[in-house]
C-alpha cells in the first residue's frame, strides 16, 4: 500500500513532530514524502538547531553534548546525502553546500 500524496500526519502527529518550529514544520510540509532529499533537509534543519544552541550555551558539559549530538548529526547527514547521490545519481550542488557549510562552521570555531 502506498501512502497519499501530501500526507503530512507524520509531521503533526509523529514521533519527532513536536520537536519541529513552525517554520520548519511549513518548510518540510512542503517537501514530497518518502524521498531521501526529505530526511536531508530534516537534518539539516536540525543541524542548524544545534549550531544555533551551541552559540548560546554556557555550561561547558552541555556543550561537549551538542558538540557531540552535531557530530552524529553530519555523520547522519554525509551517509543521507551519499544515500541521495546512489539513489538518483551525483547531486554536486548539494555535496558542494555541505562541505562549504563544514569548512565555514570549522573557520568560525577555530577548529
């Protein structure tokens, strides 16, 4: 059985739906479903949750924690995005914005 088109219940009723903005619930509803591009912008979404929380964090243990909880996040990503590249073939633009956003985010940190 294949799912409707547009079924967007996942976002309002799913496992991680209250953990979404309302912007990015907007941005992801109007994603198709079940394609892997989908779960490349969920994680990109959030990713920039967690730069976002470790810019304002103070206490250095949680730090280490998002430290942590971003490195599994582009780790998540780099396989979703080579998962995309098998599936439907090279997608550079998207490779390209990835490295660019991990080379910048290594430059503002010092790292």
């Amino acid at each position: 059985m294949t799912p409707k088109k547009k079924n967007t219940n996942a976002l309002k009723h799913g496992l991680y739906s209250r953990h979404y903005t309302d912007e990015e619930r907007k941005h992801l509803e109007q994603m198709p479903p079940l394609e892997s591009e989908h779960e490349i912008h969920m994680l990109r979404s959030t990713i920039d949750r967690i730069l976002s929380l470790i810019e304002q964090c103070e206490d250095e243990d949680r730090k280490l924690k998002l430290y942590s909880a971003l490195f599994l996040g582009t780790q998540r990503l780099s396989n979703a995005m080579r998962t995309q590249t098998l599936l439907v073939g090279d997608n550079k633009e998207l490779l390209t914005s990835f490295w660019e956003a991990v080379e910048l985010f290594r430059r503002e940190h010092k790292l």
